[in-house]
C-alpha cells in the first residue's frame, strides 16, 4: 500500500468514492488541473473538470506508485474506463502548498 501525503491521498479517496465535490476542497482555491490539453483554474472548475470526466470516460483510478521529482511528488495511477487502450497508466505531478493541493498535472 502507498504512503502518499494527506491532501494526495484524500485526492484519491475522492476519486475513487466519485465525490468531485470532496475532490475539489482538496485544492487550494486559486488550485489548477492540466489534462487533456485544458487547464482548469479555481475549485469550482476543477470540480466541473472531475464531473466532466466521470460522465465521458465512467474512469476509476488506482494508484500504483509515488516518487518525487524536481520538487513535485508523481503518482502513477493506473486510469480504466470507456476510452481506447484501457487501463492505462498516467503520471498525476503534483504540487503542494501546505497542506493541500496547488496544482495537479495528468499525463
């Protein structure tokens, strides 16, 4: 089982339960998401980001490996759902700032 760090774990116990509300609060408020090429700025819109995509893609997300790099911790997750070449496995980089989440990085 991984050790992650608390605003990171209670990321993926969001994630996994489904609750892009409980998701969003684990960002600081000016927090910001980059994946699929968009950039997601401020809680109320990651949460909209995280809806989004559990309505496209039906997605769950398990972790499988953490390291630092550069300052940033990396989480290897391994992402399945309604997409092609399910499972796949995504680096989640993220920042901290204190005790929650800054921003988050998936690709």
């Amino acid at each position: 089982m991984l050790t992650l760090p608390n605003p990171i774990a209670a990321y993926f116990a969001a994630e996994k339960r489904g609750d892009a509300a409980a998701l969003a609060r684990c960002f600081v408020e000016a927090g910001v998401v980059r994946d699929e090429g968009g950039e997601f700025g401020g809680t109320a819109a990651i949460r909209q980001w995280n809806m989004e995509a559990r309505r496209k893609y039906h997605h769950t997300v398990e972790p499988v490996d953490a390291f630092e790099r550069d300052g940033e911790i990396v989480v290897i997750g391994k992402v399945s759902g309604d997409f092609p070449n399910s499972p796949v496995s995504l680096e989640h980089v993220l920042v901290l700032e204190g005790d929650m989440i800054l921003s988050l990085e998936i690709r």
